[in-house]
C-alpha cells in the first residue's frame, strides 16, 4: 500500500508540473496612452488590438484619452502611462526645457503632418496665394508656430498673413461661414473638415510639400522603460506596425474596427483618416515606422530654430534606435 501511495504522488506531481507547463504566461499589462482623445487617425490601433496582435505578443493592452502630446509625454514620463503616442515637435520642448527622460521608439507620421485648409473657388491654391489671407488656429497649435519655417521653405512672406485665434472646435464653421480665409490643422483632419464646409470642397496646403523634413507622431516610451524592459517595447512596436500595415492595405476594415469601439465617430471619418495618416507614414525605401536620423535631425533643427529653448536637444536624445524590425 505504502508503494502505491507514494506512486499515485509521483504521478499527481508530474500530471500539476504539465499542467503548470501548459498554462499560458499572464499578459504584461501596457498603457497606452493617445495623443488627444481617439480619434479615426488612431485606428491602427484598435485594428492591433481587434486581430489580436497586442495579445500575441504577450500584452494586455489599455487605452487611455490622451489630452495633446504634452500631456501624453508628462504621464509617459511619470509611469501613468507604458507607452504613449506624441508629436516628435513636442518632445523637443519637453526634452529641452524641463529635462523630460522620454524618447521616440517609432515613427507614425514619418512626414510633417502640419498643413493650411482653405475652401476651393475662392483664391487659395497654392502657398504664395496665403498672403494678404487671414488664417485661424489655436494659440498653442504647431501649424501657426511652424509657419515661419513653412513660408521660408515655400517661398512666401510670413508678415504677409494675419493669425487669428480660435477655439480648435470652432475652426470648421468659421472656414464654412467665410469669416477667414483658411484655418490650420494637421492634413489627417481634412475628412471632419470636409464634412464641416460640404458642399464646399477644402483646399490643402501641406507642410510636407515645402521640402520641409521633419517628424510628427511617433511611440514614445520612458527612458526607464526602454532600458529595464525593452522587450515589451520592441513587442508593442512589432504589434502596432502589423495594425498599420492593415488598415493602410484595408482603411473601409479599419473605420468598420474601430466604430465597434468608439461609436460616435462615423465610419467614414475614421476610414478617410487612415488614408490621410497612411500617407504621412510611408515613405519609399525605408520600413514603415523606422527612425531616419536625418529626418530626427530635421525635427531638431526646425524646433529650436522656432522655439526657445532653455537647454539644447542633441537629436540622439530624441529618439532609441533598435526597436523596429
């Protein structure tokens, strides 16, 4: 008897050990934080997280509503976030005037994003037509800061144009009611625009059409992150990328993705935002999401070229190499 106790212990031991083996390891939990609430340019994401993509890869990941780049770097910086999403721009300031440890792991909007909306028929078509127009815009908001450097690189006189503030959520009806000539948005916001001015056709004026190499959007991750668990963020990358290529190859699967989600927004937004950030995103001869130190360099130079700075930003202090495939 005393055999075949001990044998059936033998046998319960090794039958838990399989079973510990065959359970599957917990998922790393990841916040991850937007760079203003979500939006349709945010649908890469959810199309990651629909196919299963961040639960392959071992993460449980969170979505948290950002409230502008500054925010989502101050709570990447804090911990209150893993990784969060943000302007490139942004970080430059964080970086140079209060020291902020977090850097770029990912490019998004691998080209400047910044761009002037007019409506079609009445004189605006091209960059040099924006002087003696009047353009509205938030006062914070990085298409009027950047202006200078636009009108330089397209060959217009910057004094020539009247800024007039306004609330970012008024910009639409103004353009539609005529009271300015052109209001500033990032080109990925052109759909809600549309919508706004319909009938009426917008007119673009693309930063990115200057010659002007900089970044916009990017990963971000703290630089503690980085150096304590750079697996999870080669995995977050990896899984976001495998979204991006999705929903730039399928946009209509993506606006259908992410309406389950946020139900408000209407497919065809979402689904016109795509397009316009597969855009900004791919660039011929390099991966998509991949780090150019040229195009880093760039966002330096335009950065404390237009802003003040308290400290100087060395561009391999903007960004961590290594993390896209």
């Amino acid at each position: 008897m005393e055999l075949l106790g001990r044998l059936a212990a033998a046998i319960g031991l090794v039958a838990g050990m399989a079973a510990a083996s065959a359970a599957p390891a917990r998922a790393t939990d990841v916040n991850f934080i937007t760079d203003f609430g979500f939006n349709g340019r945010h649908a890469y994401f959810y199309v990651a997280r629909e196919k299963g993509y961040y639960k392959e890869a071992g993460l449980d990941v969170t979505f948290l509503r950002g409230q502008g780049s500054a925010d989502a770097i101050k709570k990447v910086a804090a911990g209150l976030a893993t990784i969060g999403f943000a302007d490139a721009g942004s970080l430059v300031l964080a970086r140079g005037n209060d020291g902020v440890p977090v850097k770029l792991v990912s490019i998004v909007y691998a080209r400047p994003p910044q761009a002037i909306f007019g409506v079609k028929g009445t004189g605006i078509a091209s960059p040099k037509d924006l002087e003696g127009k009047t353009i509205a815009d938030t006062a914070s908001s990085s298409v009027r800061l950047l202006f200078p450097a636009f009108a330089k690189a397209a060959g217009i006189d910057a004094n020539k144009v009247k800024w007039v503030v306004a609330e970012g959520s008024a910009l639409p009806s103004l353009l539609a009611n005529g009271r300015v000539d052109a209001i500033g948005q990032f080109s990925v916001g052109e759909p809600l625009i549309a919508a706004a001015i319909a009938p009426k056709e917008t007119v673009r004026i693309a930063y990115k059409d200057s010659g002007l190499d900089y970044y916009g959007n990017g990963l971000i991750a703290s630089e503690e992150t980085i150096a304590k668990q750079p697996e999870l963020v080669r995995s977050f990358v990896k899984a976001t990328i495998r979204g991006m290529k999705d929903a730039f190859a399928n946009p209509a699967e993506a606006a259908a993705i992410m309406a389950k989600y946020q139900k408000e927004l209407a497919p065809a937004i979402i689904e016109g935002e795509t397009k316009l950030v597969g855009e900004l995103a791919t660039v011929p001869g390099q991966p998509l999401g991949s780090i150019n130190p040229k195009s880093i360099a760039g966002t330096v130079e335009v950065m404390s070229a237009n802003f003040t700075l308290k400290s100087p930003v060395q561009p391999e202090q903007l960004y961590a190499p290594g993390f896209v495939e």
